[in-house]
C-alpha cells in the first residue's frame, strides 16, 4: 500500500475552507474591525500624492491620432486604444449603433495573495490611487496590472507581488479564472481572476496591509472604498460564510437566512444547472450581436471637438483627456484618455425565497464588447438618464421596482466605483430589492438563480458580467 504524505505546509480543501470561514467571521464589529479599515483607507487616501487634470486629446503626451482612422493609439502599439465599434442587433428596440469603444486585447492580472495567521486566512490589499476614481484611493487587490504594465513598456518600476501571480503553481490556487470587464464599453477586455495562497513570510510594502474576509466585507457597505477590481476577484472565491446547521434558527431575519441557504448549495433551486447551462446556450445561439471595428472618425453622431468626444445628445459617455502626477506609481507622471460616463447607473438584483432559498433574477444579457454574446448580468443594468433619447421600448424591464422600492425591501444599497484605470468617474448604485414571493416575471430572457448556482458558473470564463459579479461579492458580505 503506497502512503501519500502531504507536503509540509499544505492544506486540503476542507481546511482551507474553514480557514476562509473563520476569515469571513472576523470583523470584531464596526467598532472595531470596520472602522479600523476605513482609518487605514482615509490615511492612505491624505498620504497619497496624485494629481489629476483634464486636458484637450490634442495635448495627451505619448498618444497621437491615426491619420487613416481617427483612433486614439499610444505611440508604443501597446496598452490600449480608443477606436470605433459598429453594433447590429436586429428585432431590438435600438436595433444598430456606433460608438467609441476601448481596445484593450490584453489580458490583465487581479492577483489577491492571501495567508494565515493563527490559523485565519488574511487577504493582503492595496491603498491604490487611480486617476478615475472619484476619491482616488480605493481598496484594490495586492496586484492590479495590465500585461503592458507588468511588462514594462513604460519603463517604470516592477509591480509588486507579482511574481506570485506569475508562477502560481509554487503556491496553492485557490481561484484562477479569466472574466470580462464592462461589454458595454471595453471590446473583449479579459482580465484573470485569481486569488493564491502562500505559507511563507512576505514583505508589507508601504500602501499594503493584511485585512480579514470579514474586514473587507464591512467596506463593502461603504460608499467607494472597495473597487471594481477587488469585487470581482471575491466574487470568484467560493462562498466560505457560516455553515447552515451552525446559524440557522439562531434570530437571524428571514432574509438571512434564506441568503444563507443559498450560498451554502445544500438545497436546490428552482432551476437544475442542466437547465440554466442550457438555456444560456440557447439564448447565446438565438442572439444576433454583431460588433466590428470601424474607424473611430467615421463613428455616427459622435463629435471630437473642445478637446474631447461626445455624443451629439449629450448623453452616455464622453471621451476625454487627462494628465496625472503622482507618487508611488511605477511612473511618475503620464497622461492618457479616459471614458467618462454623464451620468450614474444602476445595477440591481431583484431577490425573493423560493422554498425558503433566496434566489435572484439574472438577465441574459448581449453587450457589444462580450467575447461570447451573451453573459449573465444583474435584473436591472442601465444608465436611467439615458432613456431620455432613446425608445421607450427600450427602457429596461423592472427598472421602476428598483428606482420606487419600499425602503423596507431594500436589502443592499451602496454606490460603488468601476475600473478607475480606464473610466474617468464612473459610479453604480448596487442595490438588491427583495420581492414579494409570488413576484414573477413576464418578459424573456431572465431566470431565477441561487448564490450558489451563480458561484458554480464563477468557476468558468464568460457565464457572469462585472456588474453581476459585484453583486454576488456585496451579498456575500451579508452572511456574517
């Protein structure tokens, strides 16, 4: 009989599992654990040195506009550009468009490193500042980078930490998966997800600092403390919250509970997920979402002038120009073009119990940048002051149970920030409102999902967007 011994330092997955339990549960209140963090966050934020100025495109150092397109390139090839996207979606309310769009093939890096202490696994974050951020600092995973950035071309200062992400395979893997960002504004913008797993000592870098599960679910309440990048990368763990025999029928409010029998996967849901695999493969074969390259000067009825690219309503987003400064950055100085939305958004779950498990409405959603057609995204996802322009039809279904919900039904509610890398103050109202139990839905393309139905289809690319992805990390920091 052959004996397998375990590597010293190792864990198994039930070990693990329990080290990331025992993680989420350690807050020690908002007196303590959350109000610590946010002074951590607020220092940081009056140490951090980074100064952001809008400027004409004409002015961006480093960026030129092709002659032949009219796209916005950086002078190395690299990095990303802002080009033209012409969008086909036929038997739709709007059925084409054309629009600017980032052009970003690379495939990027969000690395959390994460570790034991007395037997509590801690995430090691980052304070990072970033010139789309509305408050500049925001909690950020320990690594955060671009392969542009991570390999140099501009010449900078190495990312920290990021030899761990590089080489996984000599740590232990505890999520490793390749997601999409905004379809609505990035073409095919993937970034790997990952969160790895070290037992040996690591540096504490200034602007770094070891915070619980638990700790980061506190700031998740906290208007723009946790960004875009951080969400996605938790919502990508498995749920590692309390255990049901352990805190059901111990007062917790119905609504709890039923969150909690959902994330843990003990109990089914409404739909098997045959059935939903099957179903997103239908709605992904029946969608027509044709969205090709055209030449950004040729784009309809967007303007460049005054230094910037708007549509001619005054509406959506605006193309613009910025030059920063700051400390701490693999460089000093840079300036580069930003996508600024005009107005902030909305994205929300609808929930309610179905046989005492919490399930939420998930759209079937088609967005012009998604490299397979169509992902999972939240019951609502829109800019509501857009609808000013366009057909009525076009508004989204269950848009007014989100904006006019009794406040006794709103379960989660805070505004938080998109890439700040990429989007000049971009902000969402994350929301979930809780329906009444014979709430159903009359329109196509929607279903009815459990947290742990969602976390299984987290584990694969391309089946749930950002937006919905930051929706399942804002309810799992409700289970504590």
């Amino acid at each position: 009989m052959t004996t397998h011994r375990r590597k010293a330092g190792t864990r198994t997955p039930a070990e693990t599992a329990a080290s990331l339990a025992k993680s989420a549960a350690v807050r020690s209140g908002p007196s303590v654990g959350g109000r610590e963090a946010r002074r951590w966050l607020a220092e940081q934020r009056r140490r951090t040195v980074m100064d952001v100025r809008q400027i004409p495109l004409d002015r961006l150092t480093g960026w030129h506009t092709d002659p032949a397109t009219g796209d916005l390139v950086h002078a190395s090839g690299r990095f990303f550009a802002i080009a033209g996207l012409d969008v086909q979606r036929p038997g739709t309310p709007v059925p084409s468009w054309q629009q600017p769009v980032i052009e970003q093939p690379e495939v990027g890096v969000l690395g959390i490193l994460v570790r034991e202490f007395d037997g509590v696994l801690h995430c090691l974050m980052q304070a990072k500042a970033e010139p789309g951020n509305c408050n500049r600092v925001q909690l950020s995973p320990t690594v955060q980078a671009t392969r542009s950035n991570y390999t140099r071309v501009h010449e900078g200062a190495s990312v920290p930490y990021l030899e761990f992400f590089r080489r996984p395979s000599r740590h232990r893997v505890l999520a490793d998966v390749r997601q999409s960002e905004q379809g609505s504004w990035f073409h095919g913008k993937r970034n790997r997800n990952m969160v790895v797993q070290v037992d040996e000592d690591v540096a504490v870098l200034d602007g770094f600092r070891w915070f619980t599960l638990g700790e980061i679910h506190e700031l998740f309440a906290v208007d723009d403390a946790v960004n875009m990048d951080t969400r996605t990368v938790l919502s990508c763990l498995p749920y590692v919250g309390p255990r049901l025999p352990e805190v059901l029928g111990t007062g917790r409010d119905p609504f709890t509970s039923a969150l909690l029998r959902s994330c843990s996967g003990l109990e089914g849901g409404r739909h098997g997920m045959t059935e939903i695999l099957s179903w997103i493969t239908d709605e992904r074969t029946r969608t027509v979402n044709e969205a090709r390259r055209v030449p950004l000067k040729e784009v309809a009825h967007w303007q460049r002038r005054d230094g910037r690219i708007t549509h001619a309503s005054g509406l959506f987003f605006n193309v613009i120009g910025v030059s920063v400064t700051a400390d701490g950055r693999e460089v000093a100085a840079w300036s580069q073009p930003l996508l600024e939305p005009c107005d902030e958004g909305v994205a929300a779950f609808l929930a309610k119990p179905v046989d005492g498990v919490l399930h939420v409405l998930v759209h079937a959603r088609a967005e012009p940048g998604f490299t397979d057609v169509v992902e999972l995204g939240p019951t609502v996802q829109c800019t509501p002051s857009n609808y000013a322009v366009l057909p009525p039809a076009a508004r989204p279904p269950f848009l007014d149970e989100v904006l006019h919900a009794e406040a006794g039904r709103v379960r989660f509610d805070a505004v938080h920030s998109e890439e700040g890398g990429r989007l000049y103050h971009a902000r969402n109202r994350y929301v979930v409102v809780e329906t009444p139990e014979d709430f159903e839905p009359d329109h196509c393309g929607y279903r009815w999902l459990t947290l742990a139905q969602l976390s299984r289809l987290l584990r694969h690319s391309n089946y749930v967007n950002v937006q919905a992805r930051s929706l399942v990390a804002c309810l799992y920091s409700m289970t504590a």
